[in-house]
C-alpha cells in the first residue's frame, strides 16, 4: 500500500535524522517484555514503596535507568541492592565496537530441547504456544552512532496446528476442526512425522528499529507490546498474540508518562466472515467499505504524583483511549496524538474504548491494583439504540519480601470480562489479532489463528488465580499458582447481536481448575534446566453439562546458550 511505504520512509528519515545529533552513550536498546528485568525492576520499587514505574511496555534500556533513579538506595534491603546490582548488570549492552565508532554488533544462539506430556490423549494444553521454547532462537543487535539501536530475532518453532494450546482456536479452510492434530507427547524437535513442513518458517517475530534520548522514545517495527499491571493478563494491549506491528512515540518524566502508538493488524477475512459481509446486515449505520485495512491507535496516559514524596502512601494512576480502525484506509487527522478518538463520532468504521488503572501503595511490599476497560456502554436517553454494554475488571494485591535466602513475592487477582467485550459486527473492528498461515501440514490448507489483543481467555470469562512466587536471582525462580476459570459461550468469533441482560458467564459455563507448578534452574548462564507441571480440571467440558474431565500436563526443556546477547 503507497501509504504504508510513505509511512516507512518518513519514520526511518527521522530516526537516522536524529542519529547524528547523538547522544553520550546508546542506551535505546528495546528490552523485551518477557525479560527477567522488568520483574527485578518491579520488585525493587515496591520493597521501597513506589507503584508499578510505567503500564506501558516494553522500556529501552534508557527509560530502566531513569525509572532506577527514583529508587531510595537507603530504603533497600542487603537483598535489594544484590538484586538492583544485578538490573544494571543486565541492561549492560553487551557487543562488539568497530574501531573506528559509531557501530556496535552484538549476536547469540538459542536452542532448547523441550518434552511435552499428558495423561488425556484426547485434551488440549492449557498452556498457549507463548510458553512454549523456541527450538532456535537466534537474534542480531545493532547500534547506530549515539541514539539508534535495531533489532531482528529469528526464533524457529512448529506450525501452529501442532502446538497451539486451549486459548488459540484455528479456524480452517478445508474443513478440519480442533483440535489440532500431534498433540499428544513429544519432543519439540522430533514430532511423531517430524519433517521441515512442520516448522514455522513465518518468522521474525521481533524486527525493530529504536531511537530516543533523555525522556523520550520512538520506536518502529516488530515487537511484543504489553499495556497494564495485571498478574495474569491485561485488558487492552497484552503479550497474548504472537507480534505487533507498530510505531510507538513516548515521553517520560519522573512524575509522568505519555505515549501514542499506532499498531497495523493483519486485515485477512476468513470465509465465514465474508458472508455474513456480504448478507448486508449491519447495524445501525455500521458500513463495509470493502479495503483490506485494519489498525489500533491508542494514547496512554500516566502519572504518579506523589513519587517525590517516597514517605508517603503512593499512586500510580493511568489512562489509555483506544480506537479500532477497519475496512478503509486511514485519514491525515487519524494520527493526531492530542485528539480525542471517541469525539470524531467515526462509528462508521471504528470501535473506541477506554482503560483506567490504578496502582497503590500503602506500605513498602504491598501493592493494590486495577484495571476498567469500557468498550461500549448504552445511556438510559439511548433507550437501547446504541451498542449493548461491554466492560471489563481487573483488579488485585501483591506483594513481596527480600531475605538473604532469596526473594518472595505472592499475587492474588479476579478477572470479569463481560459476553460482548472485544466483538463488534464488522470482523476488521473486533479487538482481535488474526494471522493468516499457510500450514503444510496434510491436508495443507490456509488457517487463521485469533487471539484477544486484550485478555486471553476473551470475553465471557470470570476468573480468579493466586500465586506465590520464589527466586534467587539470577539461577533459582519457582512458582505455584491456582487459578479458576469460568468461561461462557460467548467468544470474539461469536455473532455481535443486542443480548440485553446478559450476564458472564453465558449458557452452560464450562469450569476449569488448574495449579501450575514451575520451575527453571541455571547453572551456568548458558545453561537453564526447568519445566512446569499442570494439574487440570474441567467440568462442563466445552460447554457440554455433566461432562468432566482430569488431566495432568507437563513440559520440560533443557536451554544452551551462546554469544553475547541477553
């Protein structure tokens, strides 16, 4: 699309652009959303009694630091300065200096062995195709002048139709249904045909290109995005699907945070959504406009206004306005950072919603939370002529404590997503991440996979999960969680029609108990030794009254390491 390339182009101009100014060391390395250091990070402030520092991940190397500045060192424990110790060591760039300046080279290689297992042949794995390692993982790290960092991982894992888990419905083009086949035991590397086929060649997941300086950051490309302070999940922006593809623009200051994103997801319609396009059914004055374009805008609020004030209870508070745009191509004023989505009044081709959180402390190592996210609510003037409500909570306490033994920290929280939250009539307007796959799996057909950019488990679902966690930085981390899940009938693929009253969960609620017990060793850090453990229970089984079922699921892996990348 000639947009798209004038959008490239501008983006890389300004990046190279700022590059020469420099700054006096690159520190825009774009740290992961799953790195262990946002965990240090996290406990670190509330042994000292500060909130969660931003909702709004991932940080560059940069923004870690000046989050590490607010840190009274006197507050901290003997552990505590072990483990801050430990953060700035790991947000060291580790590469190569050409000689004459101005580009750092850094590179290593990954490769896990990994067994999977169940007692019930006939289950699907609780755990999503995330947790699962990849067989290879090989990234390239590069640092331009001053204030460019770039980034492209190459991570090798199966077709998804071998190892997508219970939240990752497929839908298939040549009629086959879940669930997926080969998902009994096996090695990740050595499937029951095991055969190149089998791979997912449809990588990078992670290609980006960074640039920033003192309180700012932009960064543009491929990467996992996270937006919230859930333990179990998010309700806006989750790591769930596998990628976003986006532009992310950021301030940050010691007492604020803004950020504007704007995040392209794949606009491919499925058969089923094509005729219900093509029925003409729309509603209200909802119009398909027939281009293949769909994008996520979002503008993300924060402060903290008490963080100079470390002796009292403190706050975090933020807010997000997200709007889904689909089925026509962006206009100029879309990209306004400084407008309010909902008062453009674009229903025709779009899907506002808003979050507010919230994170406080009132005591060093207690920490309360919660997240509201309103996608859609109908006014008593609107007399049910609007869209019917759908809203979200999230909300929870955690906690921590540093000993010399080692560090732990336990969470307690409850989800409630109501029946139509993330759906809309429009396929391209649902808040739903979908990759076309060609999978050559016989029969070999085109599969799309859906996934909630928000929480999980999607809309209709109640659930509660608490967990204790232990670790010993940088070689012991163990955890045991509970959680349970009452999931309704209603899902993103559902039909969007009024259901007034409606309350979760829908129809025959299908019960899942389930206790994961995990636990990774590093002996050597190129070595990682760990797995996890799933007790499940399901009663109500896919919706079916009186149907149970027991099942106890298991993945183990073995991880080598080499180079010099984290």
């Amino acid at each position: 699309m000639r947009i798209s390339r004038w959008v490239t182009a501008i983006v890389l101009g300004v990046v190279f652009a700022l590059a020469v100014s420099g700054q006096e060391a690159n520190r825009q390395e774009i740290i992961p959303v799953d790195d262990p250091a946002y965990r240090y990070l996290d406990l670190l402030l509330l042994e000292v009694g500060l909130p969660q520092p931003s909702s709004f991940r991932p940080y560059s190397a940069e923004e870690f630091n000046e989050y590490i500045d607010l840190i009274p060192l006197d507050r901290l424990s003997g552990p505590g300065h072990e483990l801050l110790e430990l953060l700035i060591d790991r947000l060291q760039p580790r590469m190569v200096v050409n000689p004459a300046g101005g580009l750092g080279f850094s590179s290593s290689l990954q490769t896990s062995l990994e067994y999977y297992a169940k007692t019930d042949a006939e289950s699907e794995y609780i755990f999503s195709r995330g947790d699962r390692k990849p067989m290879l993982s090989f990234p390239l790290e590069l640092w331009f002048f001053d204030s460019v960092y770039a980034n492209v991982t190459f991570t090798l894992k199966e077709d998804y139709r071998l190892s997508s888990g219970r939240w990752e419905p497929i839908t298939y083009t040549s009629g086959e249904t879940a669930p997926a086949p080969a998902q009994g035991n096996y090695w990740n590397w050595f499937s029951p045909e095991s055969n190149l086929l089998e791979l997912d060649w449809y990588f990078p997941h992670r290609a980006l290109i960074s640039t920033g300086g003192p309180h700012w950051h932009l960064t543009y490309g491929r990467d996992f995005m996270d937006v919230g302070n859930g333990s179990t999940g998010n309700l806006l922006l989750s790591d769930f699907p596998d990628y976003y593809d986006s532009i992310i623009l950021s301030t940050n200051w010691r007492f604020f945070k803004g950020t504007t994103t704007y995040v392209y997801l794949e606009p491919w319609l499925t058969p089923t959504d094509l005729a219900r396009l093509s029925s003409g059914e729309y509603f209200m004055r909802l119009q398909d406009y027939g281009l293949p374009y769909k994008a996520l805008m979002v503008h993300h609020l924060e402060i903290r206004p008490l963080v100079n004030y470390p002796r009292l209870p403190q706050i975090g508070i933020f807010a997000s306005e997200a709007i889904m745009f689909g089925s026509q191509y962006p206009q100029i004023r879309d990209f306004n950072p400084l407008m309010i989505f909902h008062n453009w009044f674009e229903y025709e081709r779009s899907n506002d919603s808003f979050l507010l959180g919230f994170n406080l402390v009132p005591i060093p190592r207690v920490e309360l939370y919660g997240e509201y996210f309103l996608n859609e609510f109908d006014t008593s003037y609107e007399d049910g002529g609007n869209y019917p409500g759908a809203t979200g909570w999230l909300g929870g306490v955690r906690g921590m404590y540093a000993t010399p033994f080692g560090v732990f920290s336990g969470y307690a929280e409850y989800v409630l997503t109501d029946p139509l939250l993330y759906n809309r009539y429009h396929p391209l307007l649902k808040f739903v991440s979908r990759r076309r796959i060609w999978s050559y799996i016989e029969p070999d057909q085109m599969i799309y996979v859906d996934k909630p950019i928000g929480y999980y488990t999607g809309p209709d679902t109640q659930l509660v999960s608490v967990g204790i966690s232990y670790e010993r930085p940088p070689r012991v981390e163990a955890q045991i969680a509970y959680s349970y899940i009452r999931k309704g009938e209603k899902g993103t693929e559902s039909t969007y029609a009024e259901t007034p009253g409606e309350e979760t969960p829908t129809g025959t609620a299908w019960h899942s108990h389930v206790v994961d017990l995990h636990a990774d060793y590093t002996p050597l850090p190129m070595v990682t030794v760990g797995g996890s453990v799933y007790l499940v229970f399901d009663s109500n089984l896919e919706h079916q009254p009186g149907v149970s079922r027991s099942d106890i699921q298991a993945a183990v892996h073995v991880t080598l390491r080499a180079g010099a990348s984290r």
